[in-house]
C-alpha cells in the first residue's frame, strides 16, 4: 500500500469541527488588546479570574452577558496593540465560539489560534458592516466556509482556515497539538 504525504490526512479519517451556534456581541473597528482586557488587570496570570473584566473599558455588561458560544463580531484591525496572550485567552475562558471581524492584527490572529479560539475573516464586513448585527443569531460552520445569519436568512461566505489551524482549534490549541505529536 503506497504510503501518503505526511500530514495529509483522508476525508474519512478528519475528525470535524462541529456547527457553533450563538449571538453576535458587535464592536467596531480598532478593537485593541487593552480593550479586551485591561492592563490593569494583568497582576494575576490566572485568566478566570480576570475574565470577568473582558471588554470593562469599553462594554461592561459584556463579562455578564455572554453565554457559551456566542460570537464576538468586530470590524478592521480587530486585536490591535500588545502582544498579550491574555486577550485571546479570557475570550476563550468565557466561552466564545469565535471571533469575527472584516481584518485582524497579525499576533491577535495566531495567539487566538494558538490557544484554541477561532478568528475568522468575514470579508462581507469590509463591504457592509451591518451585514451581521448586535443580538444575530449566528450558526458557524467553519471547516465548510460558512456563517449563517437567522435573522437576514443570508449564507455569508468566510475565509476558510488552513488545515493546519483546523488541527490547533481540534486539540485546544499549539501546546495541546504538540503534546499530542509528542504522544504525551
């Protein structure tokens, strides 16, 4: 039996991201790391305990509004600033199902990934910013390219994730992915 490439993996043997269904929380362009979570919060490394202070600065009923699997849909540059992991992090602590906007800053982009949170480029918000609204309810079908909107009815194409950021949102993000390969 011929052997395949390494890292090419057959349709059948892929496991699959599942559909994720939630609300859009909607946040504007140059959304930075320091709105998502404060500076001043950082004296503790534990991000459950700061995850009650996401986006304080900017929406403080968002910590105690948001449920399991809602989105979080931004506009251009979404993430911009430090570099902290903790911004991503107490995003994923909350639940979130992913993150939305039309552009993302670089590190924002990969610390997400890297972490297990999905940051998805919706090309539709560059063109119309409405096409997504506060309260939407949304349903994620990531590896297929899609996002739908139940209220507008419309199927919104999204930028499709390389197979190898599938891998890190399928294990919880890089270090679980490398352990994984590692076999511990």
């Amino acid at each position: 039996m011929p052997r395949r490439a390494k890292g090419k993996r057959k349709a059948s043997e892929t496991p699959r991201i599942p559909p994720v269904k939630g609300r859009a929380w909607r946040f504007g362009d140059n959304i930075s790391t320091d709105d998502i979570i404060s500076g001043a919060h950082l004296t503790s490394p534990n991000l459950d305990e700061i995850a009650p202070f996401t986006f304080e600065t900017i929406r403080s009923d968002f910590a105690k509004g948001v449920q399991p699997n809602d989105f979080i849909v931004g506009g251009h540059s979404f993430g911009i600033g430090s570099s902290r992991e903790s911004a991503p992090g107490v995003l994923r602590v909350l639940g979130i199902g992913a993150v939305l906007a039309a552009s993302f800053a670089r590190i924002f982009f990969r610390n997400a990934f890297n972490l297990g949170l999905p940051a998805i480029e919706v090309p539709a918000l560059s063109s119309d910013p409405n096409v997504i609204q506060e309260a939407d309810e949304l349903t994620l079908q990531l590896e297929e390219g899609l996002l739908h909107n139940h209220r507008t009815k419309q199927t919104i194409q999204i930028t499709k994730i390389p197979p190898f950021l599938i891998d890190y949102l399928l294990v919880g993000g890089a270090i679980p992915l490398l352990k994984q390969k590692l076999g511990r």
